[in-house]
C-alpha cells in the first residue's frame, strides 16, 4: 500500500541507498516543474537512507514538494514496497557509470512497473532497463536535464494511470 501522506497522488519510489554515486539535483529539479505544471499528480516515496537521501528530503522540504520519508523495510516486505509504487526511480551520477551497479534496478525490473533513470546510456542500467522493459514504460534521461525529467514522469506517470484504470495495478 502506498505511504500514508500520499493522498491519493501517484507514487513516484525512490528504495535504497541514495549516496554520494547517485545524483539528485536533476530530478529534483525535474519533480519541481512537474509539480508546478500538475500540482496534485504525484508524490515521491522516499523510502531511502544516506546522505544524498538526507539533502533530497532537506531539499524537497524547504520547496514545498510533496513526498513522503520512510525508512527501509525488511527485506520481506520490499515485494510490497515496490509494487506499490507507480513509477520506479533510479539515478545515477556520470562519474560512477562503470564502477556502480545500483542493485535495485534488477527488483525494479521485476515489478513490472514503469522505470525513469537518471544517468547515462553507457551506463549498465541502461542497458538491462532498455532490454528488459517493455517499451513506453521505461525512460532514460541524461544528468543535468531537468526538462527531460519532467517530459518523462508525465508520460510514465501516464502509462501508470492507464494501467490501474485497467486493473493492471
């Protein structure tokens, strides 16, 4: 189930580890136009520790932006975690593409549902996402492109709706 404080928004997640090899400025920065242009569409979970966790929730306070902060779950309850969310988010900063393999993105694959990805095309996230995801639930943009954050949560955001208007959710 999604956290209490979402009220009724769809769920972006952010799971695990949110340090120093993933980047947080361009989604931010991507969440805070998406939320101006469609204020009540969505809620980022944060459901996440370290210490890029900590300035994305300092971050996401001092603008006003609507998330939720929980702290990880047993491993049992992770099935739970991820299906609740509407759309996954994985980042990763371009200094680390070779080096860092966030492990979550194989979890996020197998929760069918729609994925955004901060970081590069040469990056081995990509790569699994861009194979393993049916095309239309699966986008990639570069760091630094707050404007291709905000294009891509509207369109997953989307495909999302469209599928728990069917029941797929």
């Amino acid at each position: 189930d999604p956290p209490a404080g979402a009220d009724g928004r769809r769920i972006i997640l952010y799971s695990g580890n949110w340090g120093v090899a993933h980047d947080h400025a361009t989604f931010i920065a991507g969440f805070a136009a998406f939320c101006r242009a469609t204020p009540d569409a969505a809620c980022l979970w944060l459901n996440a520790t370290g210490k890029r966790a900590d300035l994305v929730e300092a971050e996401l306070e001092r603008q006003g932006l609507p998330f939720v902060r929980t702290a990880p779950a047993p491993l049992q309850a992770l099935p739970g975690i991820l299906c609740a969310a509407d759309v996954h988010l994985i980042t990763l900063d371009d200094r680390f593409v070779g080096y860092v393999m966030p492990s979550k993105v194989y979890a996020c694959i197998a929760s069918r549902r729609p994925i955004l990805f901060v970081g590069s095309a040469q990056s081995d996230v990509h790569l699994l996402c861009a194979r393993q995801v049916p095309p239309g639930r699966y986008r990639r943009v570069d760091v630094g492109d707050a404007e291709a954050v905000t294009a891509a949560l509207a369109s997953l955001l989307a495909v999302a709706g469209a599928e728990a208007g069917r029941g797929a959710h």
